[in-house]
C-alpha cells in the first residue's frame, strides 16, 4: 500500500498535468453592475438643500462623439510590468480597478509606437499586431463597466532604454547604441543616467510619423474610444519643440514652425489612421523651466502658438 507521501505526490503529479496552462475562452463575458460604477449616489430629494443637482464631478461630458459616464479621469502611469511591450494581467487588474472604482475614461501608459521608443525594456508598446489582443481584452473589461478606455502613443527619444523602477532587466534587452533624438552626441545626453542619442535622419524621422500612425490603427483594432500624443516630459516630441534639445539646421529644426513639423505631422498622421468620430488629445508641457537662464527655451508662448495651429 502507498504511503501517505507517495499518495501525496502522486496527486500533486496529476493536478500539475491537469494545470500545464489554463486555457481561457475566446469569449468572455464580464460582469456589468446594477448600477453603472462612477454614478451619483446622493440625494435627489428636492425637498432638502441643493439635493436636486448632480455635482459637476458626476455629470456627463463629450468631446466628439465621446461621452464620459462622469469626469473622473484616471492619467497614465508607468507600471514597468511588460514584456516585449504586451499588455499583461498586471495592466488588466491595475487599470480595471479604476473602471470598477467609477472613473469615466481610463488612459493607459507611455506605450512605445517602435520597441526603441520605450523608456526601459519593461514598457508597454503598440508597434505590431500580436500586441493588440491583450490590449483589447483590457478594452473589453473596462467598456463593460461602463467606463471608456485610451492610451498615450509614445516615443521616449533621448530618455529611452533607461532601468526601470522595480524591475531587475538583464544588460542584453536594453538598446543603449541605438537611443535617438533630434540632436546627438555628449551634449544632447539627458543626464549621466541617460544614453548618448544620436541623430536621427530625415528618412528615419519619417519612419517615426508612420510609426505613430500604425500604433493609432492598431489602438483602434483594440477598441480604444481615445488616444493620446505624448508631447510632454522632455521624451521624443518635446525634444523636437525644444530648441535646448533640437539643434537641427534642415526643416525640423531652427524656427519654431520646423521645431513643430514632426508634432504637427504626427498628429496629422494619428487623426489619419483612427477613427474619425472619436477625439485625438495631445499632452504637452508649456516650459522647460529654465527661463531663468540665458539661453533660447520652451515656453508657454510657443505652447499657445501651436495649440493655435
């Protein structure tokens, strides 16, 4: 007769073979609640002090053919969870608790448009097609309730192939030789902890626009309502507007209509390939915050100049 041990592992043997890998149904159904998360709970009861008015925060809002449920917004944030850019069920629990919590438009991380675009190897990326099914499956849960769903479209320019947070990356996933801006050598390296970009071409910053492009097509494959530009935060798109990072003497540089060229093209580029009715929105920081020292800059006059274009 077995003893209790071997009995023991012999269970344990087949329960592993029974779990090799869970397989998960194409179809999935995801519960919607009674009532829709994010909706005014307070009293309507006419007869107390303003009870018969829906606060601001709780009220519908529409850009396009877009409608938010309320006015929460839940900004994007890094997770530093991916791998080769797909989304995982760390992003599917993380930004899914905030469309159960009630937010009415989720947006997801700086999702690299080109695997070099990513500022570390732990990013998410959008730059083939393999990388739309986990997205959309984050889509679905989300619509179900009754939230709406986008992502920023990003490429990290100087400030890529960084060590992420919290995540130990072997020395082989990086791309420290091949970190671009508008500009390159030692005096365009962002910080010590930063790479030596070098320069991009013209053919190569085109290859960047149609990149931003295709990313857009595939967030639309997904089922995004939104995307958004990442213009913001010194990564590749502010480098370009900035004349403290964009040195360049041929079209994409010099006057502030060129340093503006590759944001204006991009942005031609994404409203080209999503969907019509539903809104493109654009991040952008208004200042390097350096107009203390004596040297041309970003500011917010230039901000409002292309805002204007």
């Amino acid at each position: 007769m077995p003893s209790t041990q071997e009995l023991a592992a012999q269970a344990s043997s087949q329960l592993q073979a029974k779990n090799v890998r869970i397989q998960y149904p194409e179809e999935r159904h995801f519960i919607t609640q009674p009532t829709a998360p994010g909706t005014y709970l307070g009293p309507l009861d006419a007869s107390l002090p303003n009870a018969d008015k829906v606060p601001l925060l709780f009220k519908p809002f529409t850009v396009k053919d877009l409608t938010l449920a309320n006015r929460a917004v839940v900004a994007p944030m890094c997770m530093f969870s991916s791998v080769d850019g797909f989304f995982t069920d760390y992003h599917l629990v993380h930004l899914g608790s905030f469309a159960i919590s009630g937010a009415g438009l989720v947006l997801a991380e700086a999702t690299g448009v080109l695997p070099e675009g990513r500022i570390s190897p732990s990013d998410t990326g959008i730059w083939k097609d393999e990388q739309i099914v986990g997205l959309k499956r984050i889509a679905d849960f989300i619509h179900a309730q009754g939230s709406k769903f986008g992502m920023q479209l990003a490429h990290a320019g100087r400030k890529a192939s960084v060590k992420p947070l919290y995540d130990d990356v072997p020395e082989s996933e990086f791309w420290k030789d091949n970190v671009v801006g508008p500009s390159g050598g030692n005096d365009f390296q962002w910080d010590a902890d930063h790479n030596v970009p070098r320069e991009l071409s013209i053919e190569e910053i085109q290859e960047r626009v149609k990149a931003f492009g295709a990313a857009a097509a595939r967030a639309a494959k997904a089922g995004l309502d939104t995307v958004e530009i990442h213009g913001a935060h010194g990564y590749l798109i502010h480098q370009f507007l900035s004349p403290v990072s964009n040195h360049r003497t041929d079209r994409y540089g010099g006057s502030l209509e060129n340093r503006a060229r590759f944001l204006l093209e991009v942005v031609r580029e994404v409203r080209a390939n999503f969907p019509a009715e539903k809104p493109i929105f654009l991040r952008v920081s208004a200042t390097d915050y350096i107009e203390h020292l004596d040297e041309p800059s970003w500011d917010i006059e230039q901000t409002i100049q292309i805002a204007k274009w």
